[in-house]
C-alpha cells in the first residue's frame, strides 16, 4: 500500500506517485505543489502510466526527488513536442521551474490548442531519437 496516512501536522498524506519531490523531502509546500501532482495525472492519462514507477513507495519517492520523468512521447510517439513541453515543465523537479499555478499551466494548453507556440521550454531530443515531422492534419494530438 503505497497511502501514507498519518495526519498528525507535518506529516504526509497522500499517495507517493503524485507528490511533489519537495514533499517527499518535507519542505514547504504551495500551489506548486499541486502543478506538479497535475503534470503526474497529465502524464498517466496520456501514457496509461505514472511517470514513476517502482517496487515500493520508498523507491518511488526517491525517484520523483532524484531521476528525471521521461516525456510522455517516450511512451507515445503520436504526441507532439508541445505536449512534453507543457508536461514536463509542470514535473520540473524545482518549484521556480515548474508553472507558478495551474491557471498558467491551462493558459500553456489552450495555447497550444489554438495552434499558438507554449510558454513552455521544448524538451530536449534524446541522441538517439529522431525528429518526426508535424502530422499535417489539423488534429492537435495530445490534450
């Protein structure tokens, strides 16, 4: 069972695959916090899973502290560069990184489904992974 449940003040509660790499190390916690829970939802809905998984919640919580997500098109090559963009900037592991509410975050997606170009910053291309072109339908895959 990976729900901790105490609520005693300063304790967790909640469930380790979306929270934040902040509250796996106890410091303090605001509406960044919950971006980064989204950017978790965001990331499963797209890819049918967490963007960390692991044996325990020990090893999920170390992973959301310390390894890197991977952007959902490493699990769906259909998704286009925005939408790793929106995502991963929402998992950013610093909170001054990560969009500064959710309303920014929406403003990022309605952007990018109305063809406009995101606040985000682009993801960085993996060396071994090449470049696809844009589909030329009008279909904005992703969100």
């Amino acid at each position: 069972e990976e729900r901790a449940t105490a609520t005693r003040a300063g304790t967790i509660k909640g469930k380790f695959a979306y929270m934040s790499p902040e509250q796996c190390v106890a410091k303090h916690v605001d509406r960044r916090t919950d971006v980064f829970a989204l950017g978790v939802v965001v990331h499963e809905l797209l890819t049918g899973r967490p963007p960390f998984v692991g044996d325990s919640p020990v090893s999920v919580a170390y992973q959301h502290v310390r390894e890197p997500a991977q952007p959902p098109s490493m699990h769906d090559q259909d998704l286009p560069p925005e939408v790793d963009a929106i995502v991963m900037k929402a998992l950013a592991k610093r909170v001054e990184d990560r969009y500064q509410s959710a309303a920014a975050m929406r403003n990022d997606i309605e952007r990018y489904l109305a063809g406009r170009p995101v606040h985000a910053p682009a993801v960085p291309v993996a060396p071994m992974t090449t470049m696809r072109a844009a589909p030329a339908s009008a279909r904005r895959p992703g969100f």
